[in-house]
C-alpha cells in the first residue's frame, strides 16, 4: 500500500503503480523539501497523488486506497455526530463518490485531503441529518496559473500534520471540548473563544495563497 | 466589491467560525457566515483553519467498519451518475448581494418585496429553518433603527452603507456579533441607504411600548 511503505529515504524505492507516473515527482519533491513530520507529511503528499490519480486517470486502485483509509473514519465521524449506523453507511459511500465527483476540484495548497474529505463529510451531515439547506461562499475562480505550487502544496501539508499533532497535545479536557464543538454536542455560545490551538501558522499561509489568487484575478 | 475587502474591520468570532466549520449553526447563522466569507478573505482563511481542526478531529477518531461491499456500493454509485453535490454560489455581476445570499433573495434591491416595519425601516425575512431567522433590513441614510436588546446572539453584516452605534461604525462587509449585554441603537450614515444582513437565534427586545407593539406584527 502507497500509504504504508512510503519513506522519505527511499522516495526511489516507491511501490508507485504505473497509472501514478506522472505524480511521481510529486513525492520526490516533498521527500527532498520536507524538513518537519517528514513521515507524515509523506503520507499526505501520497494521498494528494491518489486523489490526482483519481482525477486524472478514474484510477480506482487509487480510490481504493483513499476508501480505505477514509471511509472507515467518515462513518465513525458521521456516527458521533448522532447518525444511525445505517445512515451512517450510506452517506460515507456518498460522501466518498463525491470525492471521486470532486476530485477537480481539490486544491492542497488550500487543503489538506483529511480537511477536503470531512467538508464532504460536514456537507453531507447538514444536508441529510440536518436536512437544512447549506449556505456555502462563493467559489473564487481560477486565475491563469491554474495548477497549484508544489511548495506551497507541501507546506499545507505539514502545517496541518502539526495542527493534528498540537490537537493530540492539548490537556484531556479542552481536546474533548473541541471534539464535541465538531460532533454537535455543542452550540456556537458554548464553544470556547480561545481554543488553545495554534492557528496562526496555517491562517497566513491560506490568506497569502488567497492574495495571490486575487492578484492573478486582476 | 474588491476595493471593500481591505477595509473590512469588524470580522466573524471563532466560535461562530468553528460553528460553521463543524456544520453546528443554525441555517440562518450559517448564510451570514457564507456572506461575510464570500466579502471577507481573512475569515476565509480562518475558516479554512477550523476546517483543518474538523479533519484532524476526524482523523482521530476509531474508524468503523464500513459494509463489505461498500467500496463496490460505492463504485456503482459513481458508475450510475445519480449522485452530484450541489455546485458553489458565483455572483451575478454588480449585485449587491454575494453568492450565497443571492440563492435566498429573489433579484436585487430595488425589486425586492421589501415590508415596512416602521421608522421608514424595510425588512424582507428570508425563509430558513426555526432554529434561528434571518433578515434583510433596508435604513434610509440618516434613520436609526429602535433602542433594542437580544435575548440570544445577534449578527449584522453590512451589505452596502454603513452604520453607526455605541460600538464602533460598521461599513459594508463589517459583522456585528452582538449578545445580551449589548443594548444598541445603529443609525445609518448620509450617502446611501444601508442595506444588512441580520440573524439572530431569539426574538430582538425593543425598548419602549410602540416598539414592542409593532415587534407583535412584523415578528421581529
């Protein structure tokens, strides 16, 4: 499994399927940058390839790979925010066909693929267990460079491996308070203004992305 | 609308962020959330921000086990082309309305079915779930709008205009998260009509009897 024997040492000794050719240089560009979490980060720049891979090719060796390792925790997410075990099922297969739909779509200079998956996931539990209409922002369209930076890509990566790991790190107590602000056990006026969390890092990265989108747009 | 971005001062809470982000909001909340992101990139930001938090908190739950055929479930649902999700909102060009807000509202200001609610004020309800409820609210230039309270957590955000009240002046782009401490009363600026965006998840409290009385009618 790609997932599972990637190492940075040995970005060349990569079990890479022919259909990810093209995305190989991918992975050895984040083997050669990553400096922090390389293994990890490793591993989100693998699942980036799937998911172009699934873009690109309709490769389902790739989707299935990206099933299974996400579906698993979108119906175990799906199931803490109070859907039936049954309900549960069916939107994660929804919620993984969407990624399939929307795999044009994903951008990981501005996502990381576990963040892209539980939007879905988020979506899909508004629309069926909330059964409320969801008010999204408006899409900002693509300037002319429309394939997004690699370094830029990576960094996101990492930033939001290190955004996990802060998370893991937080005392008991407020790590639990965050996790029900996300399954719903939580209204807007009870979640915490200040949550501990270090933010910062990846809000800039997104908001200088965001300008030169802008600019590109000009 | 470009040009309003850089000035925006007043911007979303993170709770109301994380709220959005978790998908937790009520419906009315969440259309005010979208507006002001689709106005505003350093909330887009940080809303992309809490999004990273929801995937880490997914990340780290037990998987479950899915059905044995729910990969082939899954494939045939694809292979069938039944299954699409709902596309982004764009902008109709020169709207004063974002994307979003423009999926509620049916044309542009001028054409809206606007219902005066005294003071020369104009509302127009939008229609969302009960958990909350949502408004657009129309002030001369130079009106203000009656002394009132809130029971729960009240949003205005300016679409066009500005106002003015004992906090601070709101321009367009600007949100005003106000609670129960907040007793306030915006008055509109010279120029331009303001035009706002106002949710709130309990009834408003208007301070004095016309004004309570008229609430009874307009359902405010």
């Amino acid at each position: 499994m790609l997932t599972e024997t990637t190492t940075l040492r040995k970005a060349d000794a990569l079990p890479v399927p022919s259909t990810y050719d093209g995305a190989k240089a991918h992975l050895k560009r984040a083997a050669e940058t990553s400096k922090v979490n390389t293994e990890q980060t490793t591993k989100r720049m693998a699942w980036v390839v799937q998911v172009y891979a699934v873009r690109d090719n309709q490769d389902r060796a790739a989707f299935a790979e990206l099933f299974g390792y996400f579906a698993p925790r979108v119906k175990s997410f799906l199931m803490k925010s109070g859907a039936s075990p049954d309900l549960a099922e069916e939107c994660t297969q929804e919620v993984m066909a969407t990624l399939w739909n929307k795999a044009h779509m994903f951008d990981p200079t501005k996502a990381s693929v576990s963040t892209w998956i539980f939007t879905i996931a988020r979506n899909r539990k508004i629309d069926i267990l909330r059964k409320q209409r969801r008010p999204e922002p408006e899409d900002l369209p693509w300037g002319p460079e429309a394939e997004p930076d690699q370094a830029d890509a990576i960094g996101l990566q990492q930033e939001t491996e290190q955004l996990g790991q802060a998370l893991a790190t937080l005392p008991e107590e407020q790590r639990k308070l965050i996790e029900r602000a996300y399954f719903g056990e939580l209204t807007h006026s009870q979640i915490a203004a200040e949550t501990g969390l270090p933010l910062g890092t990846i809000k800039s990265r997104i908001r200088l992305a965001l300008d030169r989108l802008r600019h590109a747009m000009k | 609308m470009m040009n309003d971005m850089t000035k925006i001062k007043h911007h979303l809470t993170e709770p109301l962020l994380m709220g959005y982000a978790a998908g937790t909001l009520p419906e009315a909340f969440n259309l005010v959330v979208a507006t002001h992101i689709s106005m505003c990139d350093d909330c887009r930001a940080a809303l992309a921000g809490y999004e990273a938090v929801g995937g880490e908190v997914m990340m780290d739950t037990a998987p479950v086990d899915v059905a044995e055929d729910a990969l082939a479930a899954t494939l045939a649902l694809i292979d069938s082309g039944k299954f699409a999700d709902q596309p982004a909102p764009r902008r109709t060009k020169d709207s004063v309305f974002p994307g979003p807000l423009q999926d509620y509202v049916s044309g542009d200001i001028d054409s809206l079915k606007w219902r005066k609610v005294g003071g020369g004020v104009s509302q127009l309800v939008l229609k969302t779930s009960k958990d909350a409820s949502v408004r657009l609210l129309r002030i001369p230039a130079g009106t203000a709008v009656p002394d009132h309270g809130h029971r729960g957590t009240e949003l205005t955000l300016v679409l066009q205009g500005a106002f003015t009240d004992e906090e601070d002046r709101f321009g367009a782009g600007d949100v005003e998260v106000a609670n129960e401490d907040l007793h306030h009363t915006p008055v509109a600026e010279e120029g331009m009509d303001c035009i706002c965006l106002a949710a709130t998840d309990a009834p408003l409290r208007f301070n004095g009897l016309v004004p309570r009385i008229a609430q009874r009618f307009i359902g405010i």
